[in-house]
C-alpha cells in the first residue's frame, strides 16, 4: 500500500479539533477521513467524549469514578497542554495565578464548611455615621450570634461594619487587591481568615460558592454586579437556591426603586419571569432580612441533582397532604412524573451529615427556578 500524495488542501495534523469546526464544511468533511492520530486528539481536546477508531463516530462509555487523584492528573494534563498549544505567557499567568489564588482559597474556607455562612454586599464608600452602615453592623451582630460567619469583601463602608458586628472571629473576608480605594478593614486585616486577590473572578467565585445566603445594602457598580451576578447563577441553576436579600435604610428607597426598575422594564419586556421576582427579597428592616434568612432553612436543607433527577434535602417531614398540595400547585415544574418522597441515593454518600435527612425528587424543568423557589417557599411554611 504507497502512502497518499498530500495536497495543501489536505487535513493539516498541526490543527486542533476546534480549528477543524471551525473551517468551512468541505474541510470538515475532508478532515473526517483524516489518519487516526486525529481521533486521539479529539479524545484528547474533548475528554467527555470518547471515539471509536472511525473519528467520525461518537461513542459514549462509562466514565472512571472521579478520584481526587484523578482531578489532580487531569490539571496536570492541561498545564502540559499550555506547552504544546505555545500559550501566550499573559495566558498562562491568568491560568497560574487563578489556580493558586482558588487552592489558597478553600484551603482556608475548608474548616469553616461546616458553617452557615452569609455574604455582604455593600459600597465601601458609605460613611460610619450612615444608617445603611449602621444597618450593616446590627445585621453581623445578630447573625453572628446566631452562629452565621459573616463574609465580605472586607474593605470599609458596608463591608467593614458587617465586619464590626460580626466581630474578628466570625468575620471572613476577600480582598481585592486594588491601587486605590480597597484595604482590608481594622476587624479582619492580618487574620488567617483574610484572603487577598488580584482577580475579581475569583473573589466573585467565592462569595457565592462558600455561603448560603446573600444580604446587600446600597452600593455602587460592584454591588450591582454582584447583585445580578448572584441573581443569575440562581436563576440560571448554576447555584442553588439560596435566600437573597436586599436591604435599604427606612429613609432610602434604593433597592425599591431597582425592584420597580426591574418590574417596568424587563418584566413588561418579558425579558425575565414573573416568578424570577421571588428569587430575592427587598426590605427596609434587618429584622425582616434575618427572618427571610433563618425562614428559608425551616424545612428546606439544600438541594442536589442525582443522575438528572433533583433531590430537595429537607430539615422536616413533608405530609401525605402537602405533598398531594406540591402535586397539584406545581406540576408545571416537572418534565414528567410527581413529586416523590425518596430517601438518600448512594451518589449523595460523600455528604455524610445529610444522609438521614427526608428528601423530595423530581424531575426538575430547569427553566423554572423561579417557580421552584415559590414551592420551596410553600415548604416552609406548610411543612
């Protein structure tokens, strides 16, 4: 058999899968009858699918059980990649400084898991003497005494009175490292449990990722990214759900006049659902803020999807009548099926301390969070 004569328009073996997609279709189709090492890459560059030696063909096989050996090799894989991608050294610092930024991260959050934990957003302008600022530090006092710590972005304003209610042993904080502006507050500067970033990528990751709630007061630019940054990962599934509160001084309308601006403007657009309106709360009172928060964790524990199926961990018992109610009030949600009571699925073994907890299944439509929110809602108060 005598080697093909190649042509320059001939599948070139220097490209990446991705190039490959993204040529015209006649080159996609002549790349389809390309040698074999091209199968190896595109296993390689798009590890969820496995091919077969014919590399026009996708065929699905068991993954291995994910090992924290195996996540490991997997980076090291990647960063080996760079190498032969000849990455751009702006890239690979981003990549580098990111990856240790995140390690150092849960490093330190880690012993506190096991803690509720609140975050608070607010301008770090706002001055002492301000009553959002005051609001702020009645809110980390109580909630601190309710043995919530207490997370922020730790710099002054809103962020360093959270910071003086909650005091230094239940504060935690994420700095941003900034030319101006930004220093960690006197409460949390120079303890273990002050984290400091360059990214704001990463700091935003874990104002969300390590806490189960949101509370925000007035702010600026920053706090309405967060703001909708927080909304969106809710909305969107991508974070479970979680109380989200939004707190103005009782001379301020701040928050009231973003929740009119959100109700003429992208509800009556259609751009969001009625029902997105009960992802968060707006109110001018820590005490109403407080209970939003405690009320949410009544029956409702937390949530997990388990081989598509959602599973709603709860704190109480649901009855033979309520859940009848769930039935017929929230059908909508489902793709199929009823709402089920079930127990603890064996992939739910590596969270030990919710093994015993009664559970509800369904099978979830994910666009409807909002309305999944509403019938958690309905569980702390009926349950």
């Amino acid at each position: 058999m005598t080697d093909r004569p190649s042509t320059p328009d001939e599948f070139d073996p220097s490209q990446s899968f991705q190039e490959i997609l993204s040529s015209p279709l006649e080159e996609q189709l002549r790349a389809a009858a390309a040698p074999q090492d091209l199968a190896a890459r595109m296993a390689d560059e798009l590890p969820d699918d496995v091919f077969d030696p014919d590399p026009t063909e996708f065929v699905r096989k068991p993954r291995p059980p994910v090992t924290l050996a195996s996540l490991i090799e997997e980076i090291k894989q990647n960063a080996d990649k760079l190498a032969r991608d000849n990455a751009a050294l702006g890239d690979v610092k981003i990549l580098a400084r990111a990856l240790k930024e995140l390690r150092y991260a849960f490093k330190i959050f880690t012993p506190y898991r096991q803690h509720r934990k609140v975050t608070v957003f607010g301008s770090a302008r706002t001055k002492s003497e301000h009553p959002s600022y005051q609001q702020s530090v009645e809110f980390g006092r109580r909630m601190a005494a309710l043995g919530w710590m207490v997370l922020t972005g730790a710099g002054g304003g809103i962020m360093e009175g959270a910071h003086v209610g909650a005091g230094r042993d239940m504060a935690m904080g994420v700095n941003i490292m900034l030319p101006f502006e930004q220093f960690a507050n006197p409460i949390i500067h120079n303890d273990h449990k002050l984290i400091n970033l360059k990214y704001f990528f990463t700091r935003k990751l874990l104002f969300v990722k390590e806490v189960s709630a949101i509370a925000l007061f007035p702010g600026g630019f920053g706090t309405q990214d967060e703001c909708f940054e927080t909304l969106t990962l809710v909305q969107t599934g991508k974070h479970e759900l979680m109380p989200i509160v939004c707190v103005d001084d009782p001379s301020n309308d701040y928050w009231g006049k973003w929740k009119r601006y959100l109700q003429d403007e992208l509800l009556s657009e259609g751009l969001i659902s009625p029902e997105d309106l009960s992802l968060f709360k707006v109110t001018n009172s820590v005490d109403a803020a407080i209970e939003e928060i405690l009320h949410f964790f009544r029956a409702y524990h937390s949530m997990r999807f388990v081989r598509g199926r959602l599973i709603l961990r709860l704190n109480l018992a649901v009855s033979d009548d309520l859940l009848t109610r769930l039935n017929d009030e929230f059908s909508n949600l489902l793709e199929s099926g009823r709402i089920e009571r079930t127990t603890a699925h064996r992939l739910e073994s590596d969270e030990p301390d919710a093994r015993d907890l009664p559970r509800l299944t369904l099978n979830f439509d994910r666009k409807k969070v909002g309305r999944l929110r509403q019938m958690v809602d309905v569980l702390n108060n009926e349950a």
